[in-house]
C-alpha cells in the first residue's frame, strides 16, 4: 500500500486525483498540499466531496512531507520547477500535470514557456506518458511527465498511422477544441460565464504551448510533414475534441487504417468508433473515442476525451497504476472490459 502526496490537490485536475485515490484499491492515504488555501479543510473547498472523502487539512507546500512514496503535482506552468528535482533527489516517484518537463530541450521551454529551466538534466530523464500508447515505457523512471490535454487527444488519434504512412502523408490540419475547465480554477474575464455562453472562438492560432509537444512526438515517430493546430473555446466547461485531417499523396484502405488502430491499441480506455464521437461520451471518463473516416485521399481522424480526466488526472493514475505493474484501470475503472472491437452507433 502506497503513501501520496498531492501538490496543487485544491484545483480542477487536483480535485479528480482526490476522487479516483479514494477509489485506489492500492493506496493507504494521501495528503493535498497547496498554498493560498493552506489550513482550510477540504469539505470547505469541495463540500460535494462531503461523505465521499475524509475532512483532511490542506497543508501548506512550505511543509511538505518527504514520506510519500509518489507526487502528483498539479501546479501551474513554471511552479513544478521549485519541486521535481528535490523529490526526485531523494528517490520519490513524481507524476507532474503540468508542462515544465514534457519537452526535451530546454531552448524549446524557455521559447513556449517563457521561463528559465532550473532543472533541464530531468528534461531527458523523464518519461512522457502517454499512457495509452505502447511506446510509452516504464521501466527503471522516477518522473512522469504526464501529457497536456490537447496533446493527449491529437496523438492518440494520429500516433497509430504514423510510422507506415508517413512518406504518404502531404499535411495534418488539426482543429481542436476544449471546454473553459482547460485553463484551471483561476478567474480570467475572457472564460467568464457571460463572454463564452454561446460563444465559440480560436485562440492562440500558431502559438500554443501544445503545438511544440505535440510536433515532438510526431517527429519521434517518423512524422515530417507541415502540420497546423487551430485550438478553440468551446461554450463548455469540460471536453477536449479535435478533428485531424490529413492529406495523403496517394489512395489507401480503409480496412488497413482499422486494422492498425485495432493492432496498435489493446488499452482499455480507446474507444474506437463507427461514427465521429461526442463529448458527452467521455465526459468525467478516462476513455479516449476515436474515429476514423477516409474519402479518396483525405483522412479525417476524430477524438474526444474529458481534459481533467484523459487530458489530465485519470490519465495520471494510469500512469502511477502502469509505473507501479498495478492493472492500468486501478481506482479509475470499476470493471476491464473485454476486448476492443469497433462499436457501431445508431442515429
Ligand atoms: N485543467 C486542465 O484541463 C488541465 C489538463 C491537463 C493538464 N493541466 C495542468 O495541470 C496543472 C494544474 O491544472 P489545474 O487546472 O488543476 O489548475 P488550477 O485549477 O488552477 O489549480 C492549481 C492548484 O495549484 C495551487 N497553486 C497555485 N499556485 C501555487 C503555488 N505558487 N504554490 C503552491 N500551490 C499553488 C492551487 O492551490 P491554492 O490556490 O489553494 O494555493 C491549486 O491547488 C497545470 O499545470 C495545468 O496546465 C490542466
């Protein structure tokens, strides 16, 4: 039985890995640490978690316990810096939420973060866990970077086709789209209630932290083809649903593009799917729903995933579950599913 300690446990993604600890058939307890909400109960910050989790004390992240065997940290960009290399100094598991080690150059986070890496020994050091992939291996790590949430939808949907098509492949479009809970608890006027109700709109077009990790994985797996991601809000608060299409130099099978999926993915948390995906089919799941439609030579991939799960929390117990050899779906799913096969949809 493990020991965890949340850091940053008082926000959105902190919240889910609360939930799904308390569910953890493998986990002895766990303690939240943050800092303005430092001495609060929890029953005050989250009163709906009330009969489901213990009244713990938030303790501050000035007084943090070295005893746990594992940290989640759900901190802002640039916070994680203060933290990661002292727990990893002293042999603790990390799983970091955030963005200050997915990238392997440190030139490539100071240009997207805009801070300084204090710590960019562990940039190669990590491994980034994209825990529903095969590549991703778990074998003698300490730190997991766990996916950002745009990321984790675009590569799941494009990463299986990557390493047989890629000299086929003219270019990727990748418009996507995430609810408001994607940029944290914090208040911001432009995610107001009042400005997105009814509202779509791109943002950030050519300058989003994610576009860079999500090229980083693509170029690892042999992608050398233009590629574009075009983000936007959605009137919403949860959800991250994208829509890749991909431009081929010449014709391919459909049933071979199936097969690939169907052979690359024995998750349990990927869904294929007959016909495009909705949000409302993943929301507060750690499933990922794909879809894949081709027409000539056009090859339209859709996925949709909840940002705070698969995007974030349920994605990093799967992770923890995965570095420590538990059964992947431990306190996130309550039973495996059988095998994975495409489901049809009827309208
Ligand atoms: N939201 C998403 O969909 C999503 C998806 C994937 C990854 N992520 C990443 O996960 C991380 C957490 O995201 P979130 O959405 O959960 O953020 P959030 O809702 O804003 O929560 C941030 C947490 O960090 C604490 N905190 C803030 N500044 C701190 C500081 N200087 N020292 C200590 N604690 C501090 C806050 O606690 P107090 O205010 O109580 O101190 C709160 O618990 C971010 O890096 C984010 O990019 C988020």
């Amino acid at each position: 039985m493990h020991s965890i300690g949340i850091i940053g446990g008082t926000g959105y993604t902190g919240k889910k890995l609360i939930q799904y600890l308390t569910l953890h058939p493998f986990i002895k307890d766990f303690q939240i640490y943050a800092k303005t909400t430092a001495g609060e109960n929890l029953h005050e910050i989250f009163p709906d978690l009330d009969g489901y989790v213990d009244n713990l004390q938030i303790k501050s992240i000035e007084d943090i316990s070295y005893e746990h065997d594992l940290y989640f940290i759900a901190l802002p960009h640039g916070e994680a810096l203060k933290y990661v290399p002292i727990l990893t100094s002293k042999d603790k598991y990390v799983i970091d939420l955030g963005g200050d080690y997915r990238l392997d150059f440190e030139e490539l986070y100071i240009q997207w973060y805009k801070y300084t890496h204090t710590s960019p020994y562990l940039l190669k050091e990590k491994v980034y866990g994209l825990a529903d992939h095969p590549s991703t291996n778990y074998t003698e790590i300490k730190l997991i970077s766990n996916p950002g949430c745009y990321p984790t939808a675009v590569l799941l949907s494009l990463l299986p086709i990557i390493p047989d098509f890629s000299d086929k492949i003219i270019s990727v479009s990748c418009i996507a789209y995430s609810g408001t809970s994607g940029a944290g608890k914090s208040s911001r006027a432009d995610l107001l209630l009042s400005e997105m109700y009814g509202n779509v709109k791109a943002y950030n077009i050519n300058d989003h932290k994610h576009e860079p990790e999500i090229l980083q994985q693509l170029y690892k797996n042999g992608f050398h083809s233009p590629f574009s991601f075009t983000p936007h809000l959605l009137p919403s608060a949860r959800g991250i649903y994208t829509t890749s299409s991909i431009h081929l130099s010449e014709e391919i099978k459909k049933e071979n593009i199936e097969e690939i999926y169907k052979s690359v993915y024995q998750s349990p948390f990927i869904r294929l799917r007959n016909n495009p995906p909705e949000l409302q089919w993943v929301i507060d799941s750690n499933f990922c729903d794909i879809s894949i439609s081709l027409k000539g030579k056009v090859l339209i991939v859709t996925a949709a995933i909840d940002n705070l799960v698969k995007g974030a929390s349920g994605q990093a117990v799967q992770n923890m579950n995965k570095l420590f050899g538990w059964d992947e779906t431990s306190g996130i799913l309550p039973a495996r599913r059988k095998e994975l096969k495409y489901v049809s949809v009827h309208s």
